[in-house]
C-alpha cells in the first residue's frame, strides 16, 4: 500500500512536472491533457485518476508557487506587525531573488500571467487565475489598510491604488522580464523597483 502511494505521488509530481513544460511551449488553450500525458509518459487515465480536467491541473501547479513569504504575510494579517510596508518590501524582495533563479517557477509565472487568454466571458483556466490574482490582492490590501491605520500610509494614495499600484508594478516586472527574453537584470530592477514603490507609497517622517 505505501508503495502505491509513492507511486501515484511520484507520478503526480512528473504529470505536474510535464504540464508546466507543455503549458509553457503551448499555451494553455494550445495545450491538451493528451499532450500532457505523452510528455509525462504515462496514459490519460493516469492523468484523470489525480486532476479532473487541465483547470485542475492549471490550479495544481499554481499552488506549486506558494513561497515561505506567504506564512510570514498571513502571520502578519492574522496577528498585526508593527511596519507591514516593510514587510511588503522584503517579502517581495525574497521573491524577485527566488523567480529570478528557478526556472520551474518562472514557467509556471509566465504560464499564469502569459499564456491564457483573458475575455469577457473567461474560461475555466482563466478564471482560476483571476481569483489567484484577486487573492494575492486582498492580502495587500489588508497589509496596506494596516499600514494607513497606524498613520504610514502617504497621503494622496487610499490603500485601494496602493494595493492595486503594487500588484501591477510586481506582475508587470515579471512579465516583461519573461516577455523579452530575461534581457535584463530583473534582480537589480525589482530591487530598486519595490523599494521606489513602497517608498512612494510610505508616509514620511517629519
């Protein structure tokens, strides 16, 4: 029994491995699960006895992207920090330094922002990574609202275009890295990007 479920473990991990792969040479809506399965060697209905559908799949390997930062952001919006600014700023820091240097995750990034296609009536894939990015926005949003009631927040910005300001700086980031062929040096830039943001985005002190 326990070697069946090393099995099926390990055969999960190569479907995830093989659908990243694929994703990101095809697109989502150009990629299939037989595809998938030809690159992962195993039959469909390997693929099926773990994801019901390439949405499930898609889900999956998103979840493959959850970083240490994250505990450290959701100790900090159950129990409060004293500078959630400069918990935003090095949490993303870490993440620049982590996408910058694993290959694995930057497919499945480029996958989730780059290789779907977003319409009015989005597909099931779409969605799953429209509420990805709407989580990921709530949680800077309530970092960002801690901020403004301990007084740190800048006047001129509301803690709804602080949290949305910063999202799309840190997508853009990525994207554009990715976008053009990694043509610059995303380290330096994220740095100095993150820190001119949550700079902006800080009160000053008189």
């Amino acid at each position: 029994m326990r070697r069946t479920k090393e099995d099926a473990a390990k055969t999960r991990e190569e479907v995830l491995a093989a659908a990243a792969e694929v994703f990101f040479e095809n697109g989502v809506s150009g990629s299939s699960l037989d595809k998938i399965a030809r690159r992962a060697g195993v039959t469909r209905g390997a693929i099926y006895w773990h994801f019901k559908d390439k949405a499930e799949v898609l889900t999956a390997l998103h979840s493959e992207i959850r970083l240490p930062q994250e505990e450290l952001v959701d100790h900090a919006i159950e129990h409060g920090h004293d500078d959630p600014l400069s918990l935003i700023e090095q949490a993303s820091i870490e993440v620049v330094h982590i996408l910058a240097n694993d290959e694995q995750q930057q497919r499945i990034f480029a996958i989730m922002i780059l290789g779907c296609e977003f319409t009015e009536d989005p597909s099931e894939t779409a969605q799953r990574i429209i509420t990805a990015n709407a989580e990921m926005y709530e949680k800077l949003q309530k970092l960002i609202d801690m901020a403004d009631r301990q007084g740190k927040l800048a006047p001129g910005w509301t803690v709804d275009t602080a949290a949305r300001a910063f999202q799309c700086c840190m997508n853009g980031l990525f994207a554009e890295w990715l976008r053009s062929g990694k043509s610059f040096p995303v380290i330096d830039v994220g740095e100095r990007l993150v820190r001119s943001v949550i700079g902006s985005i800080r009160q000053r002190a008189d």
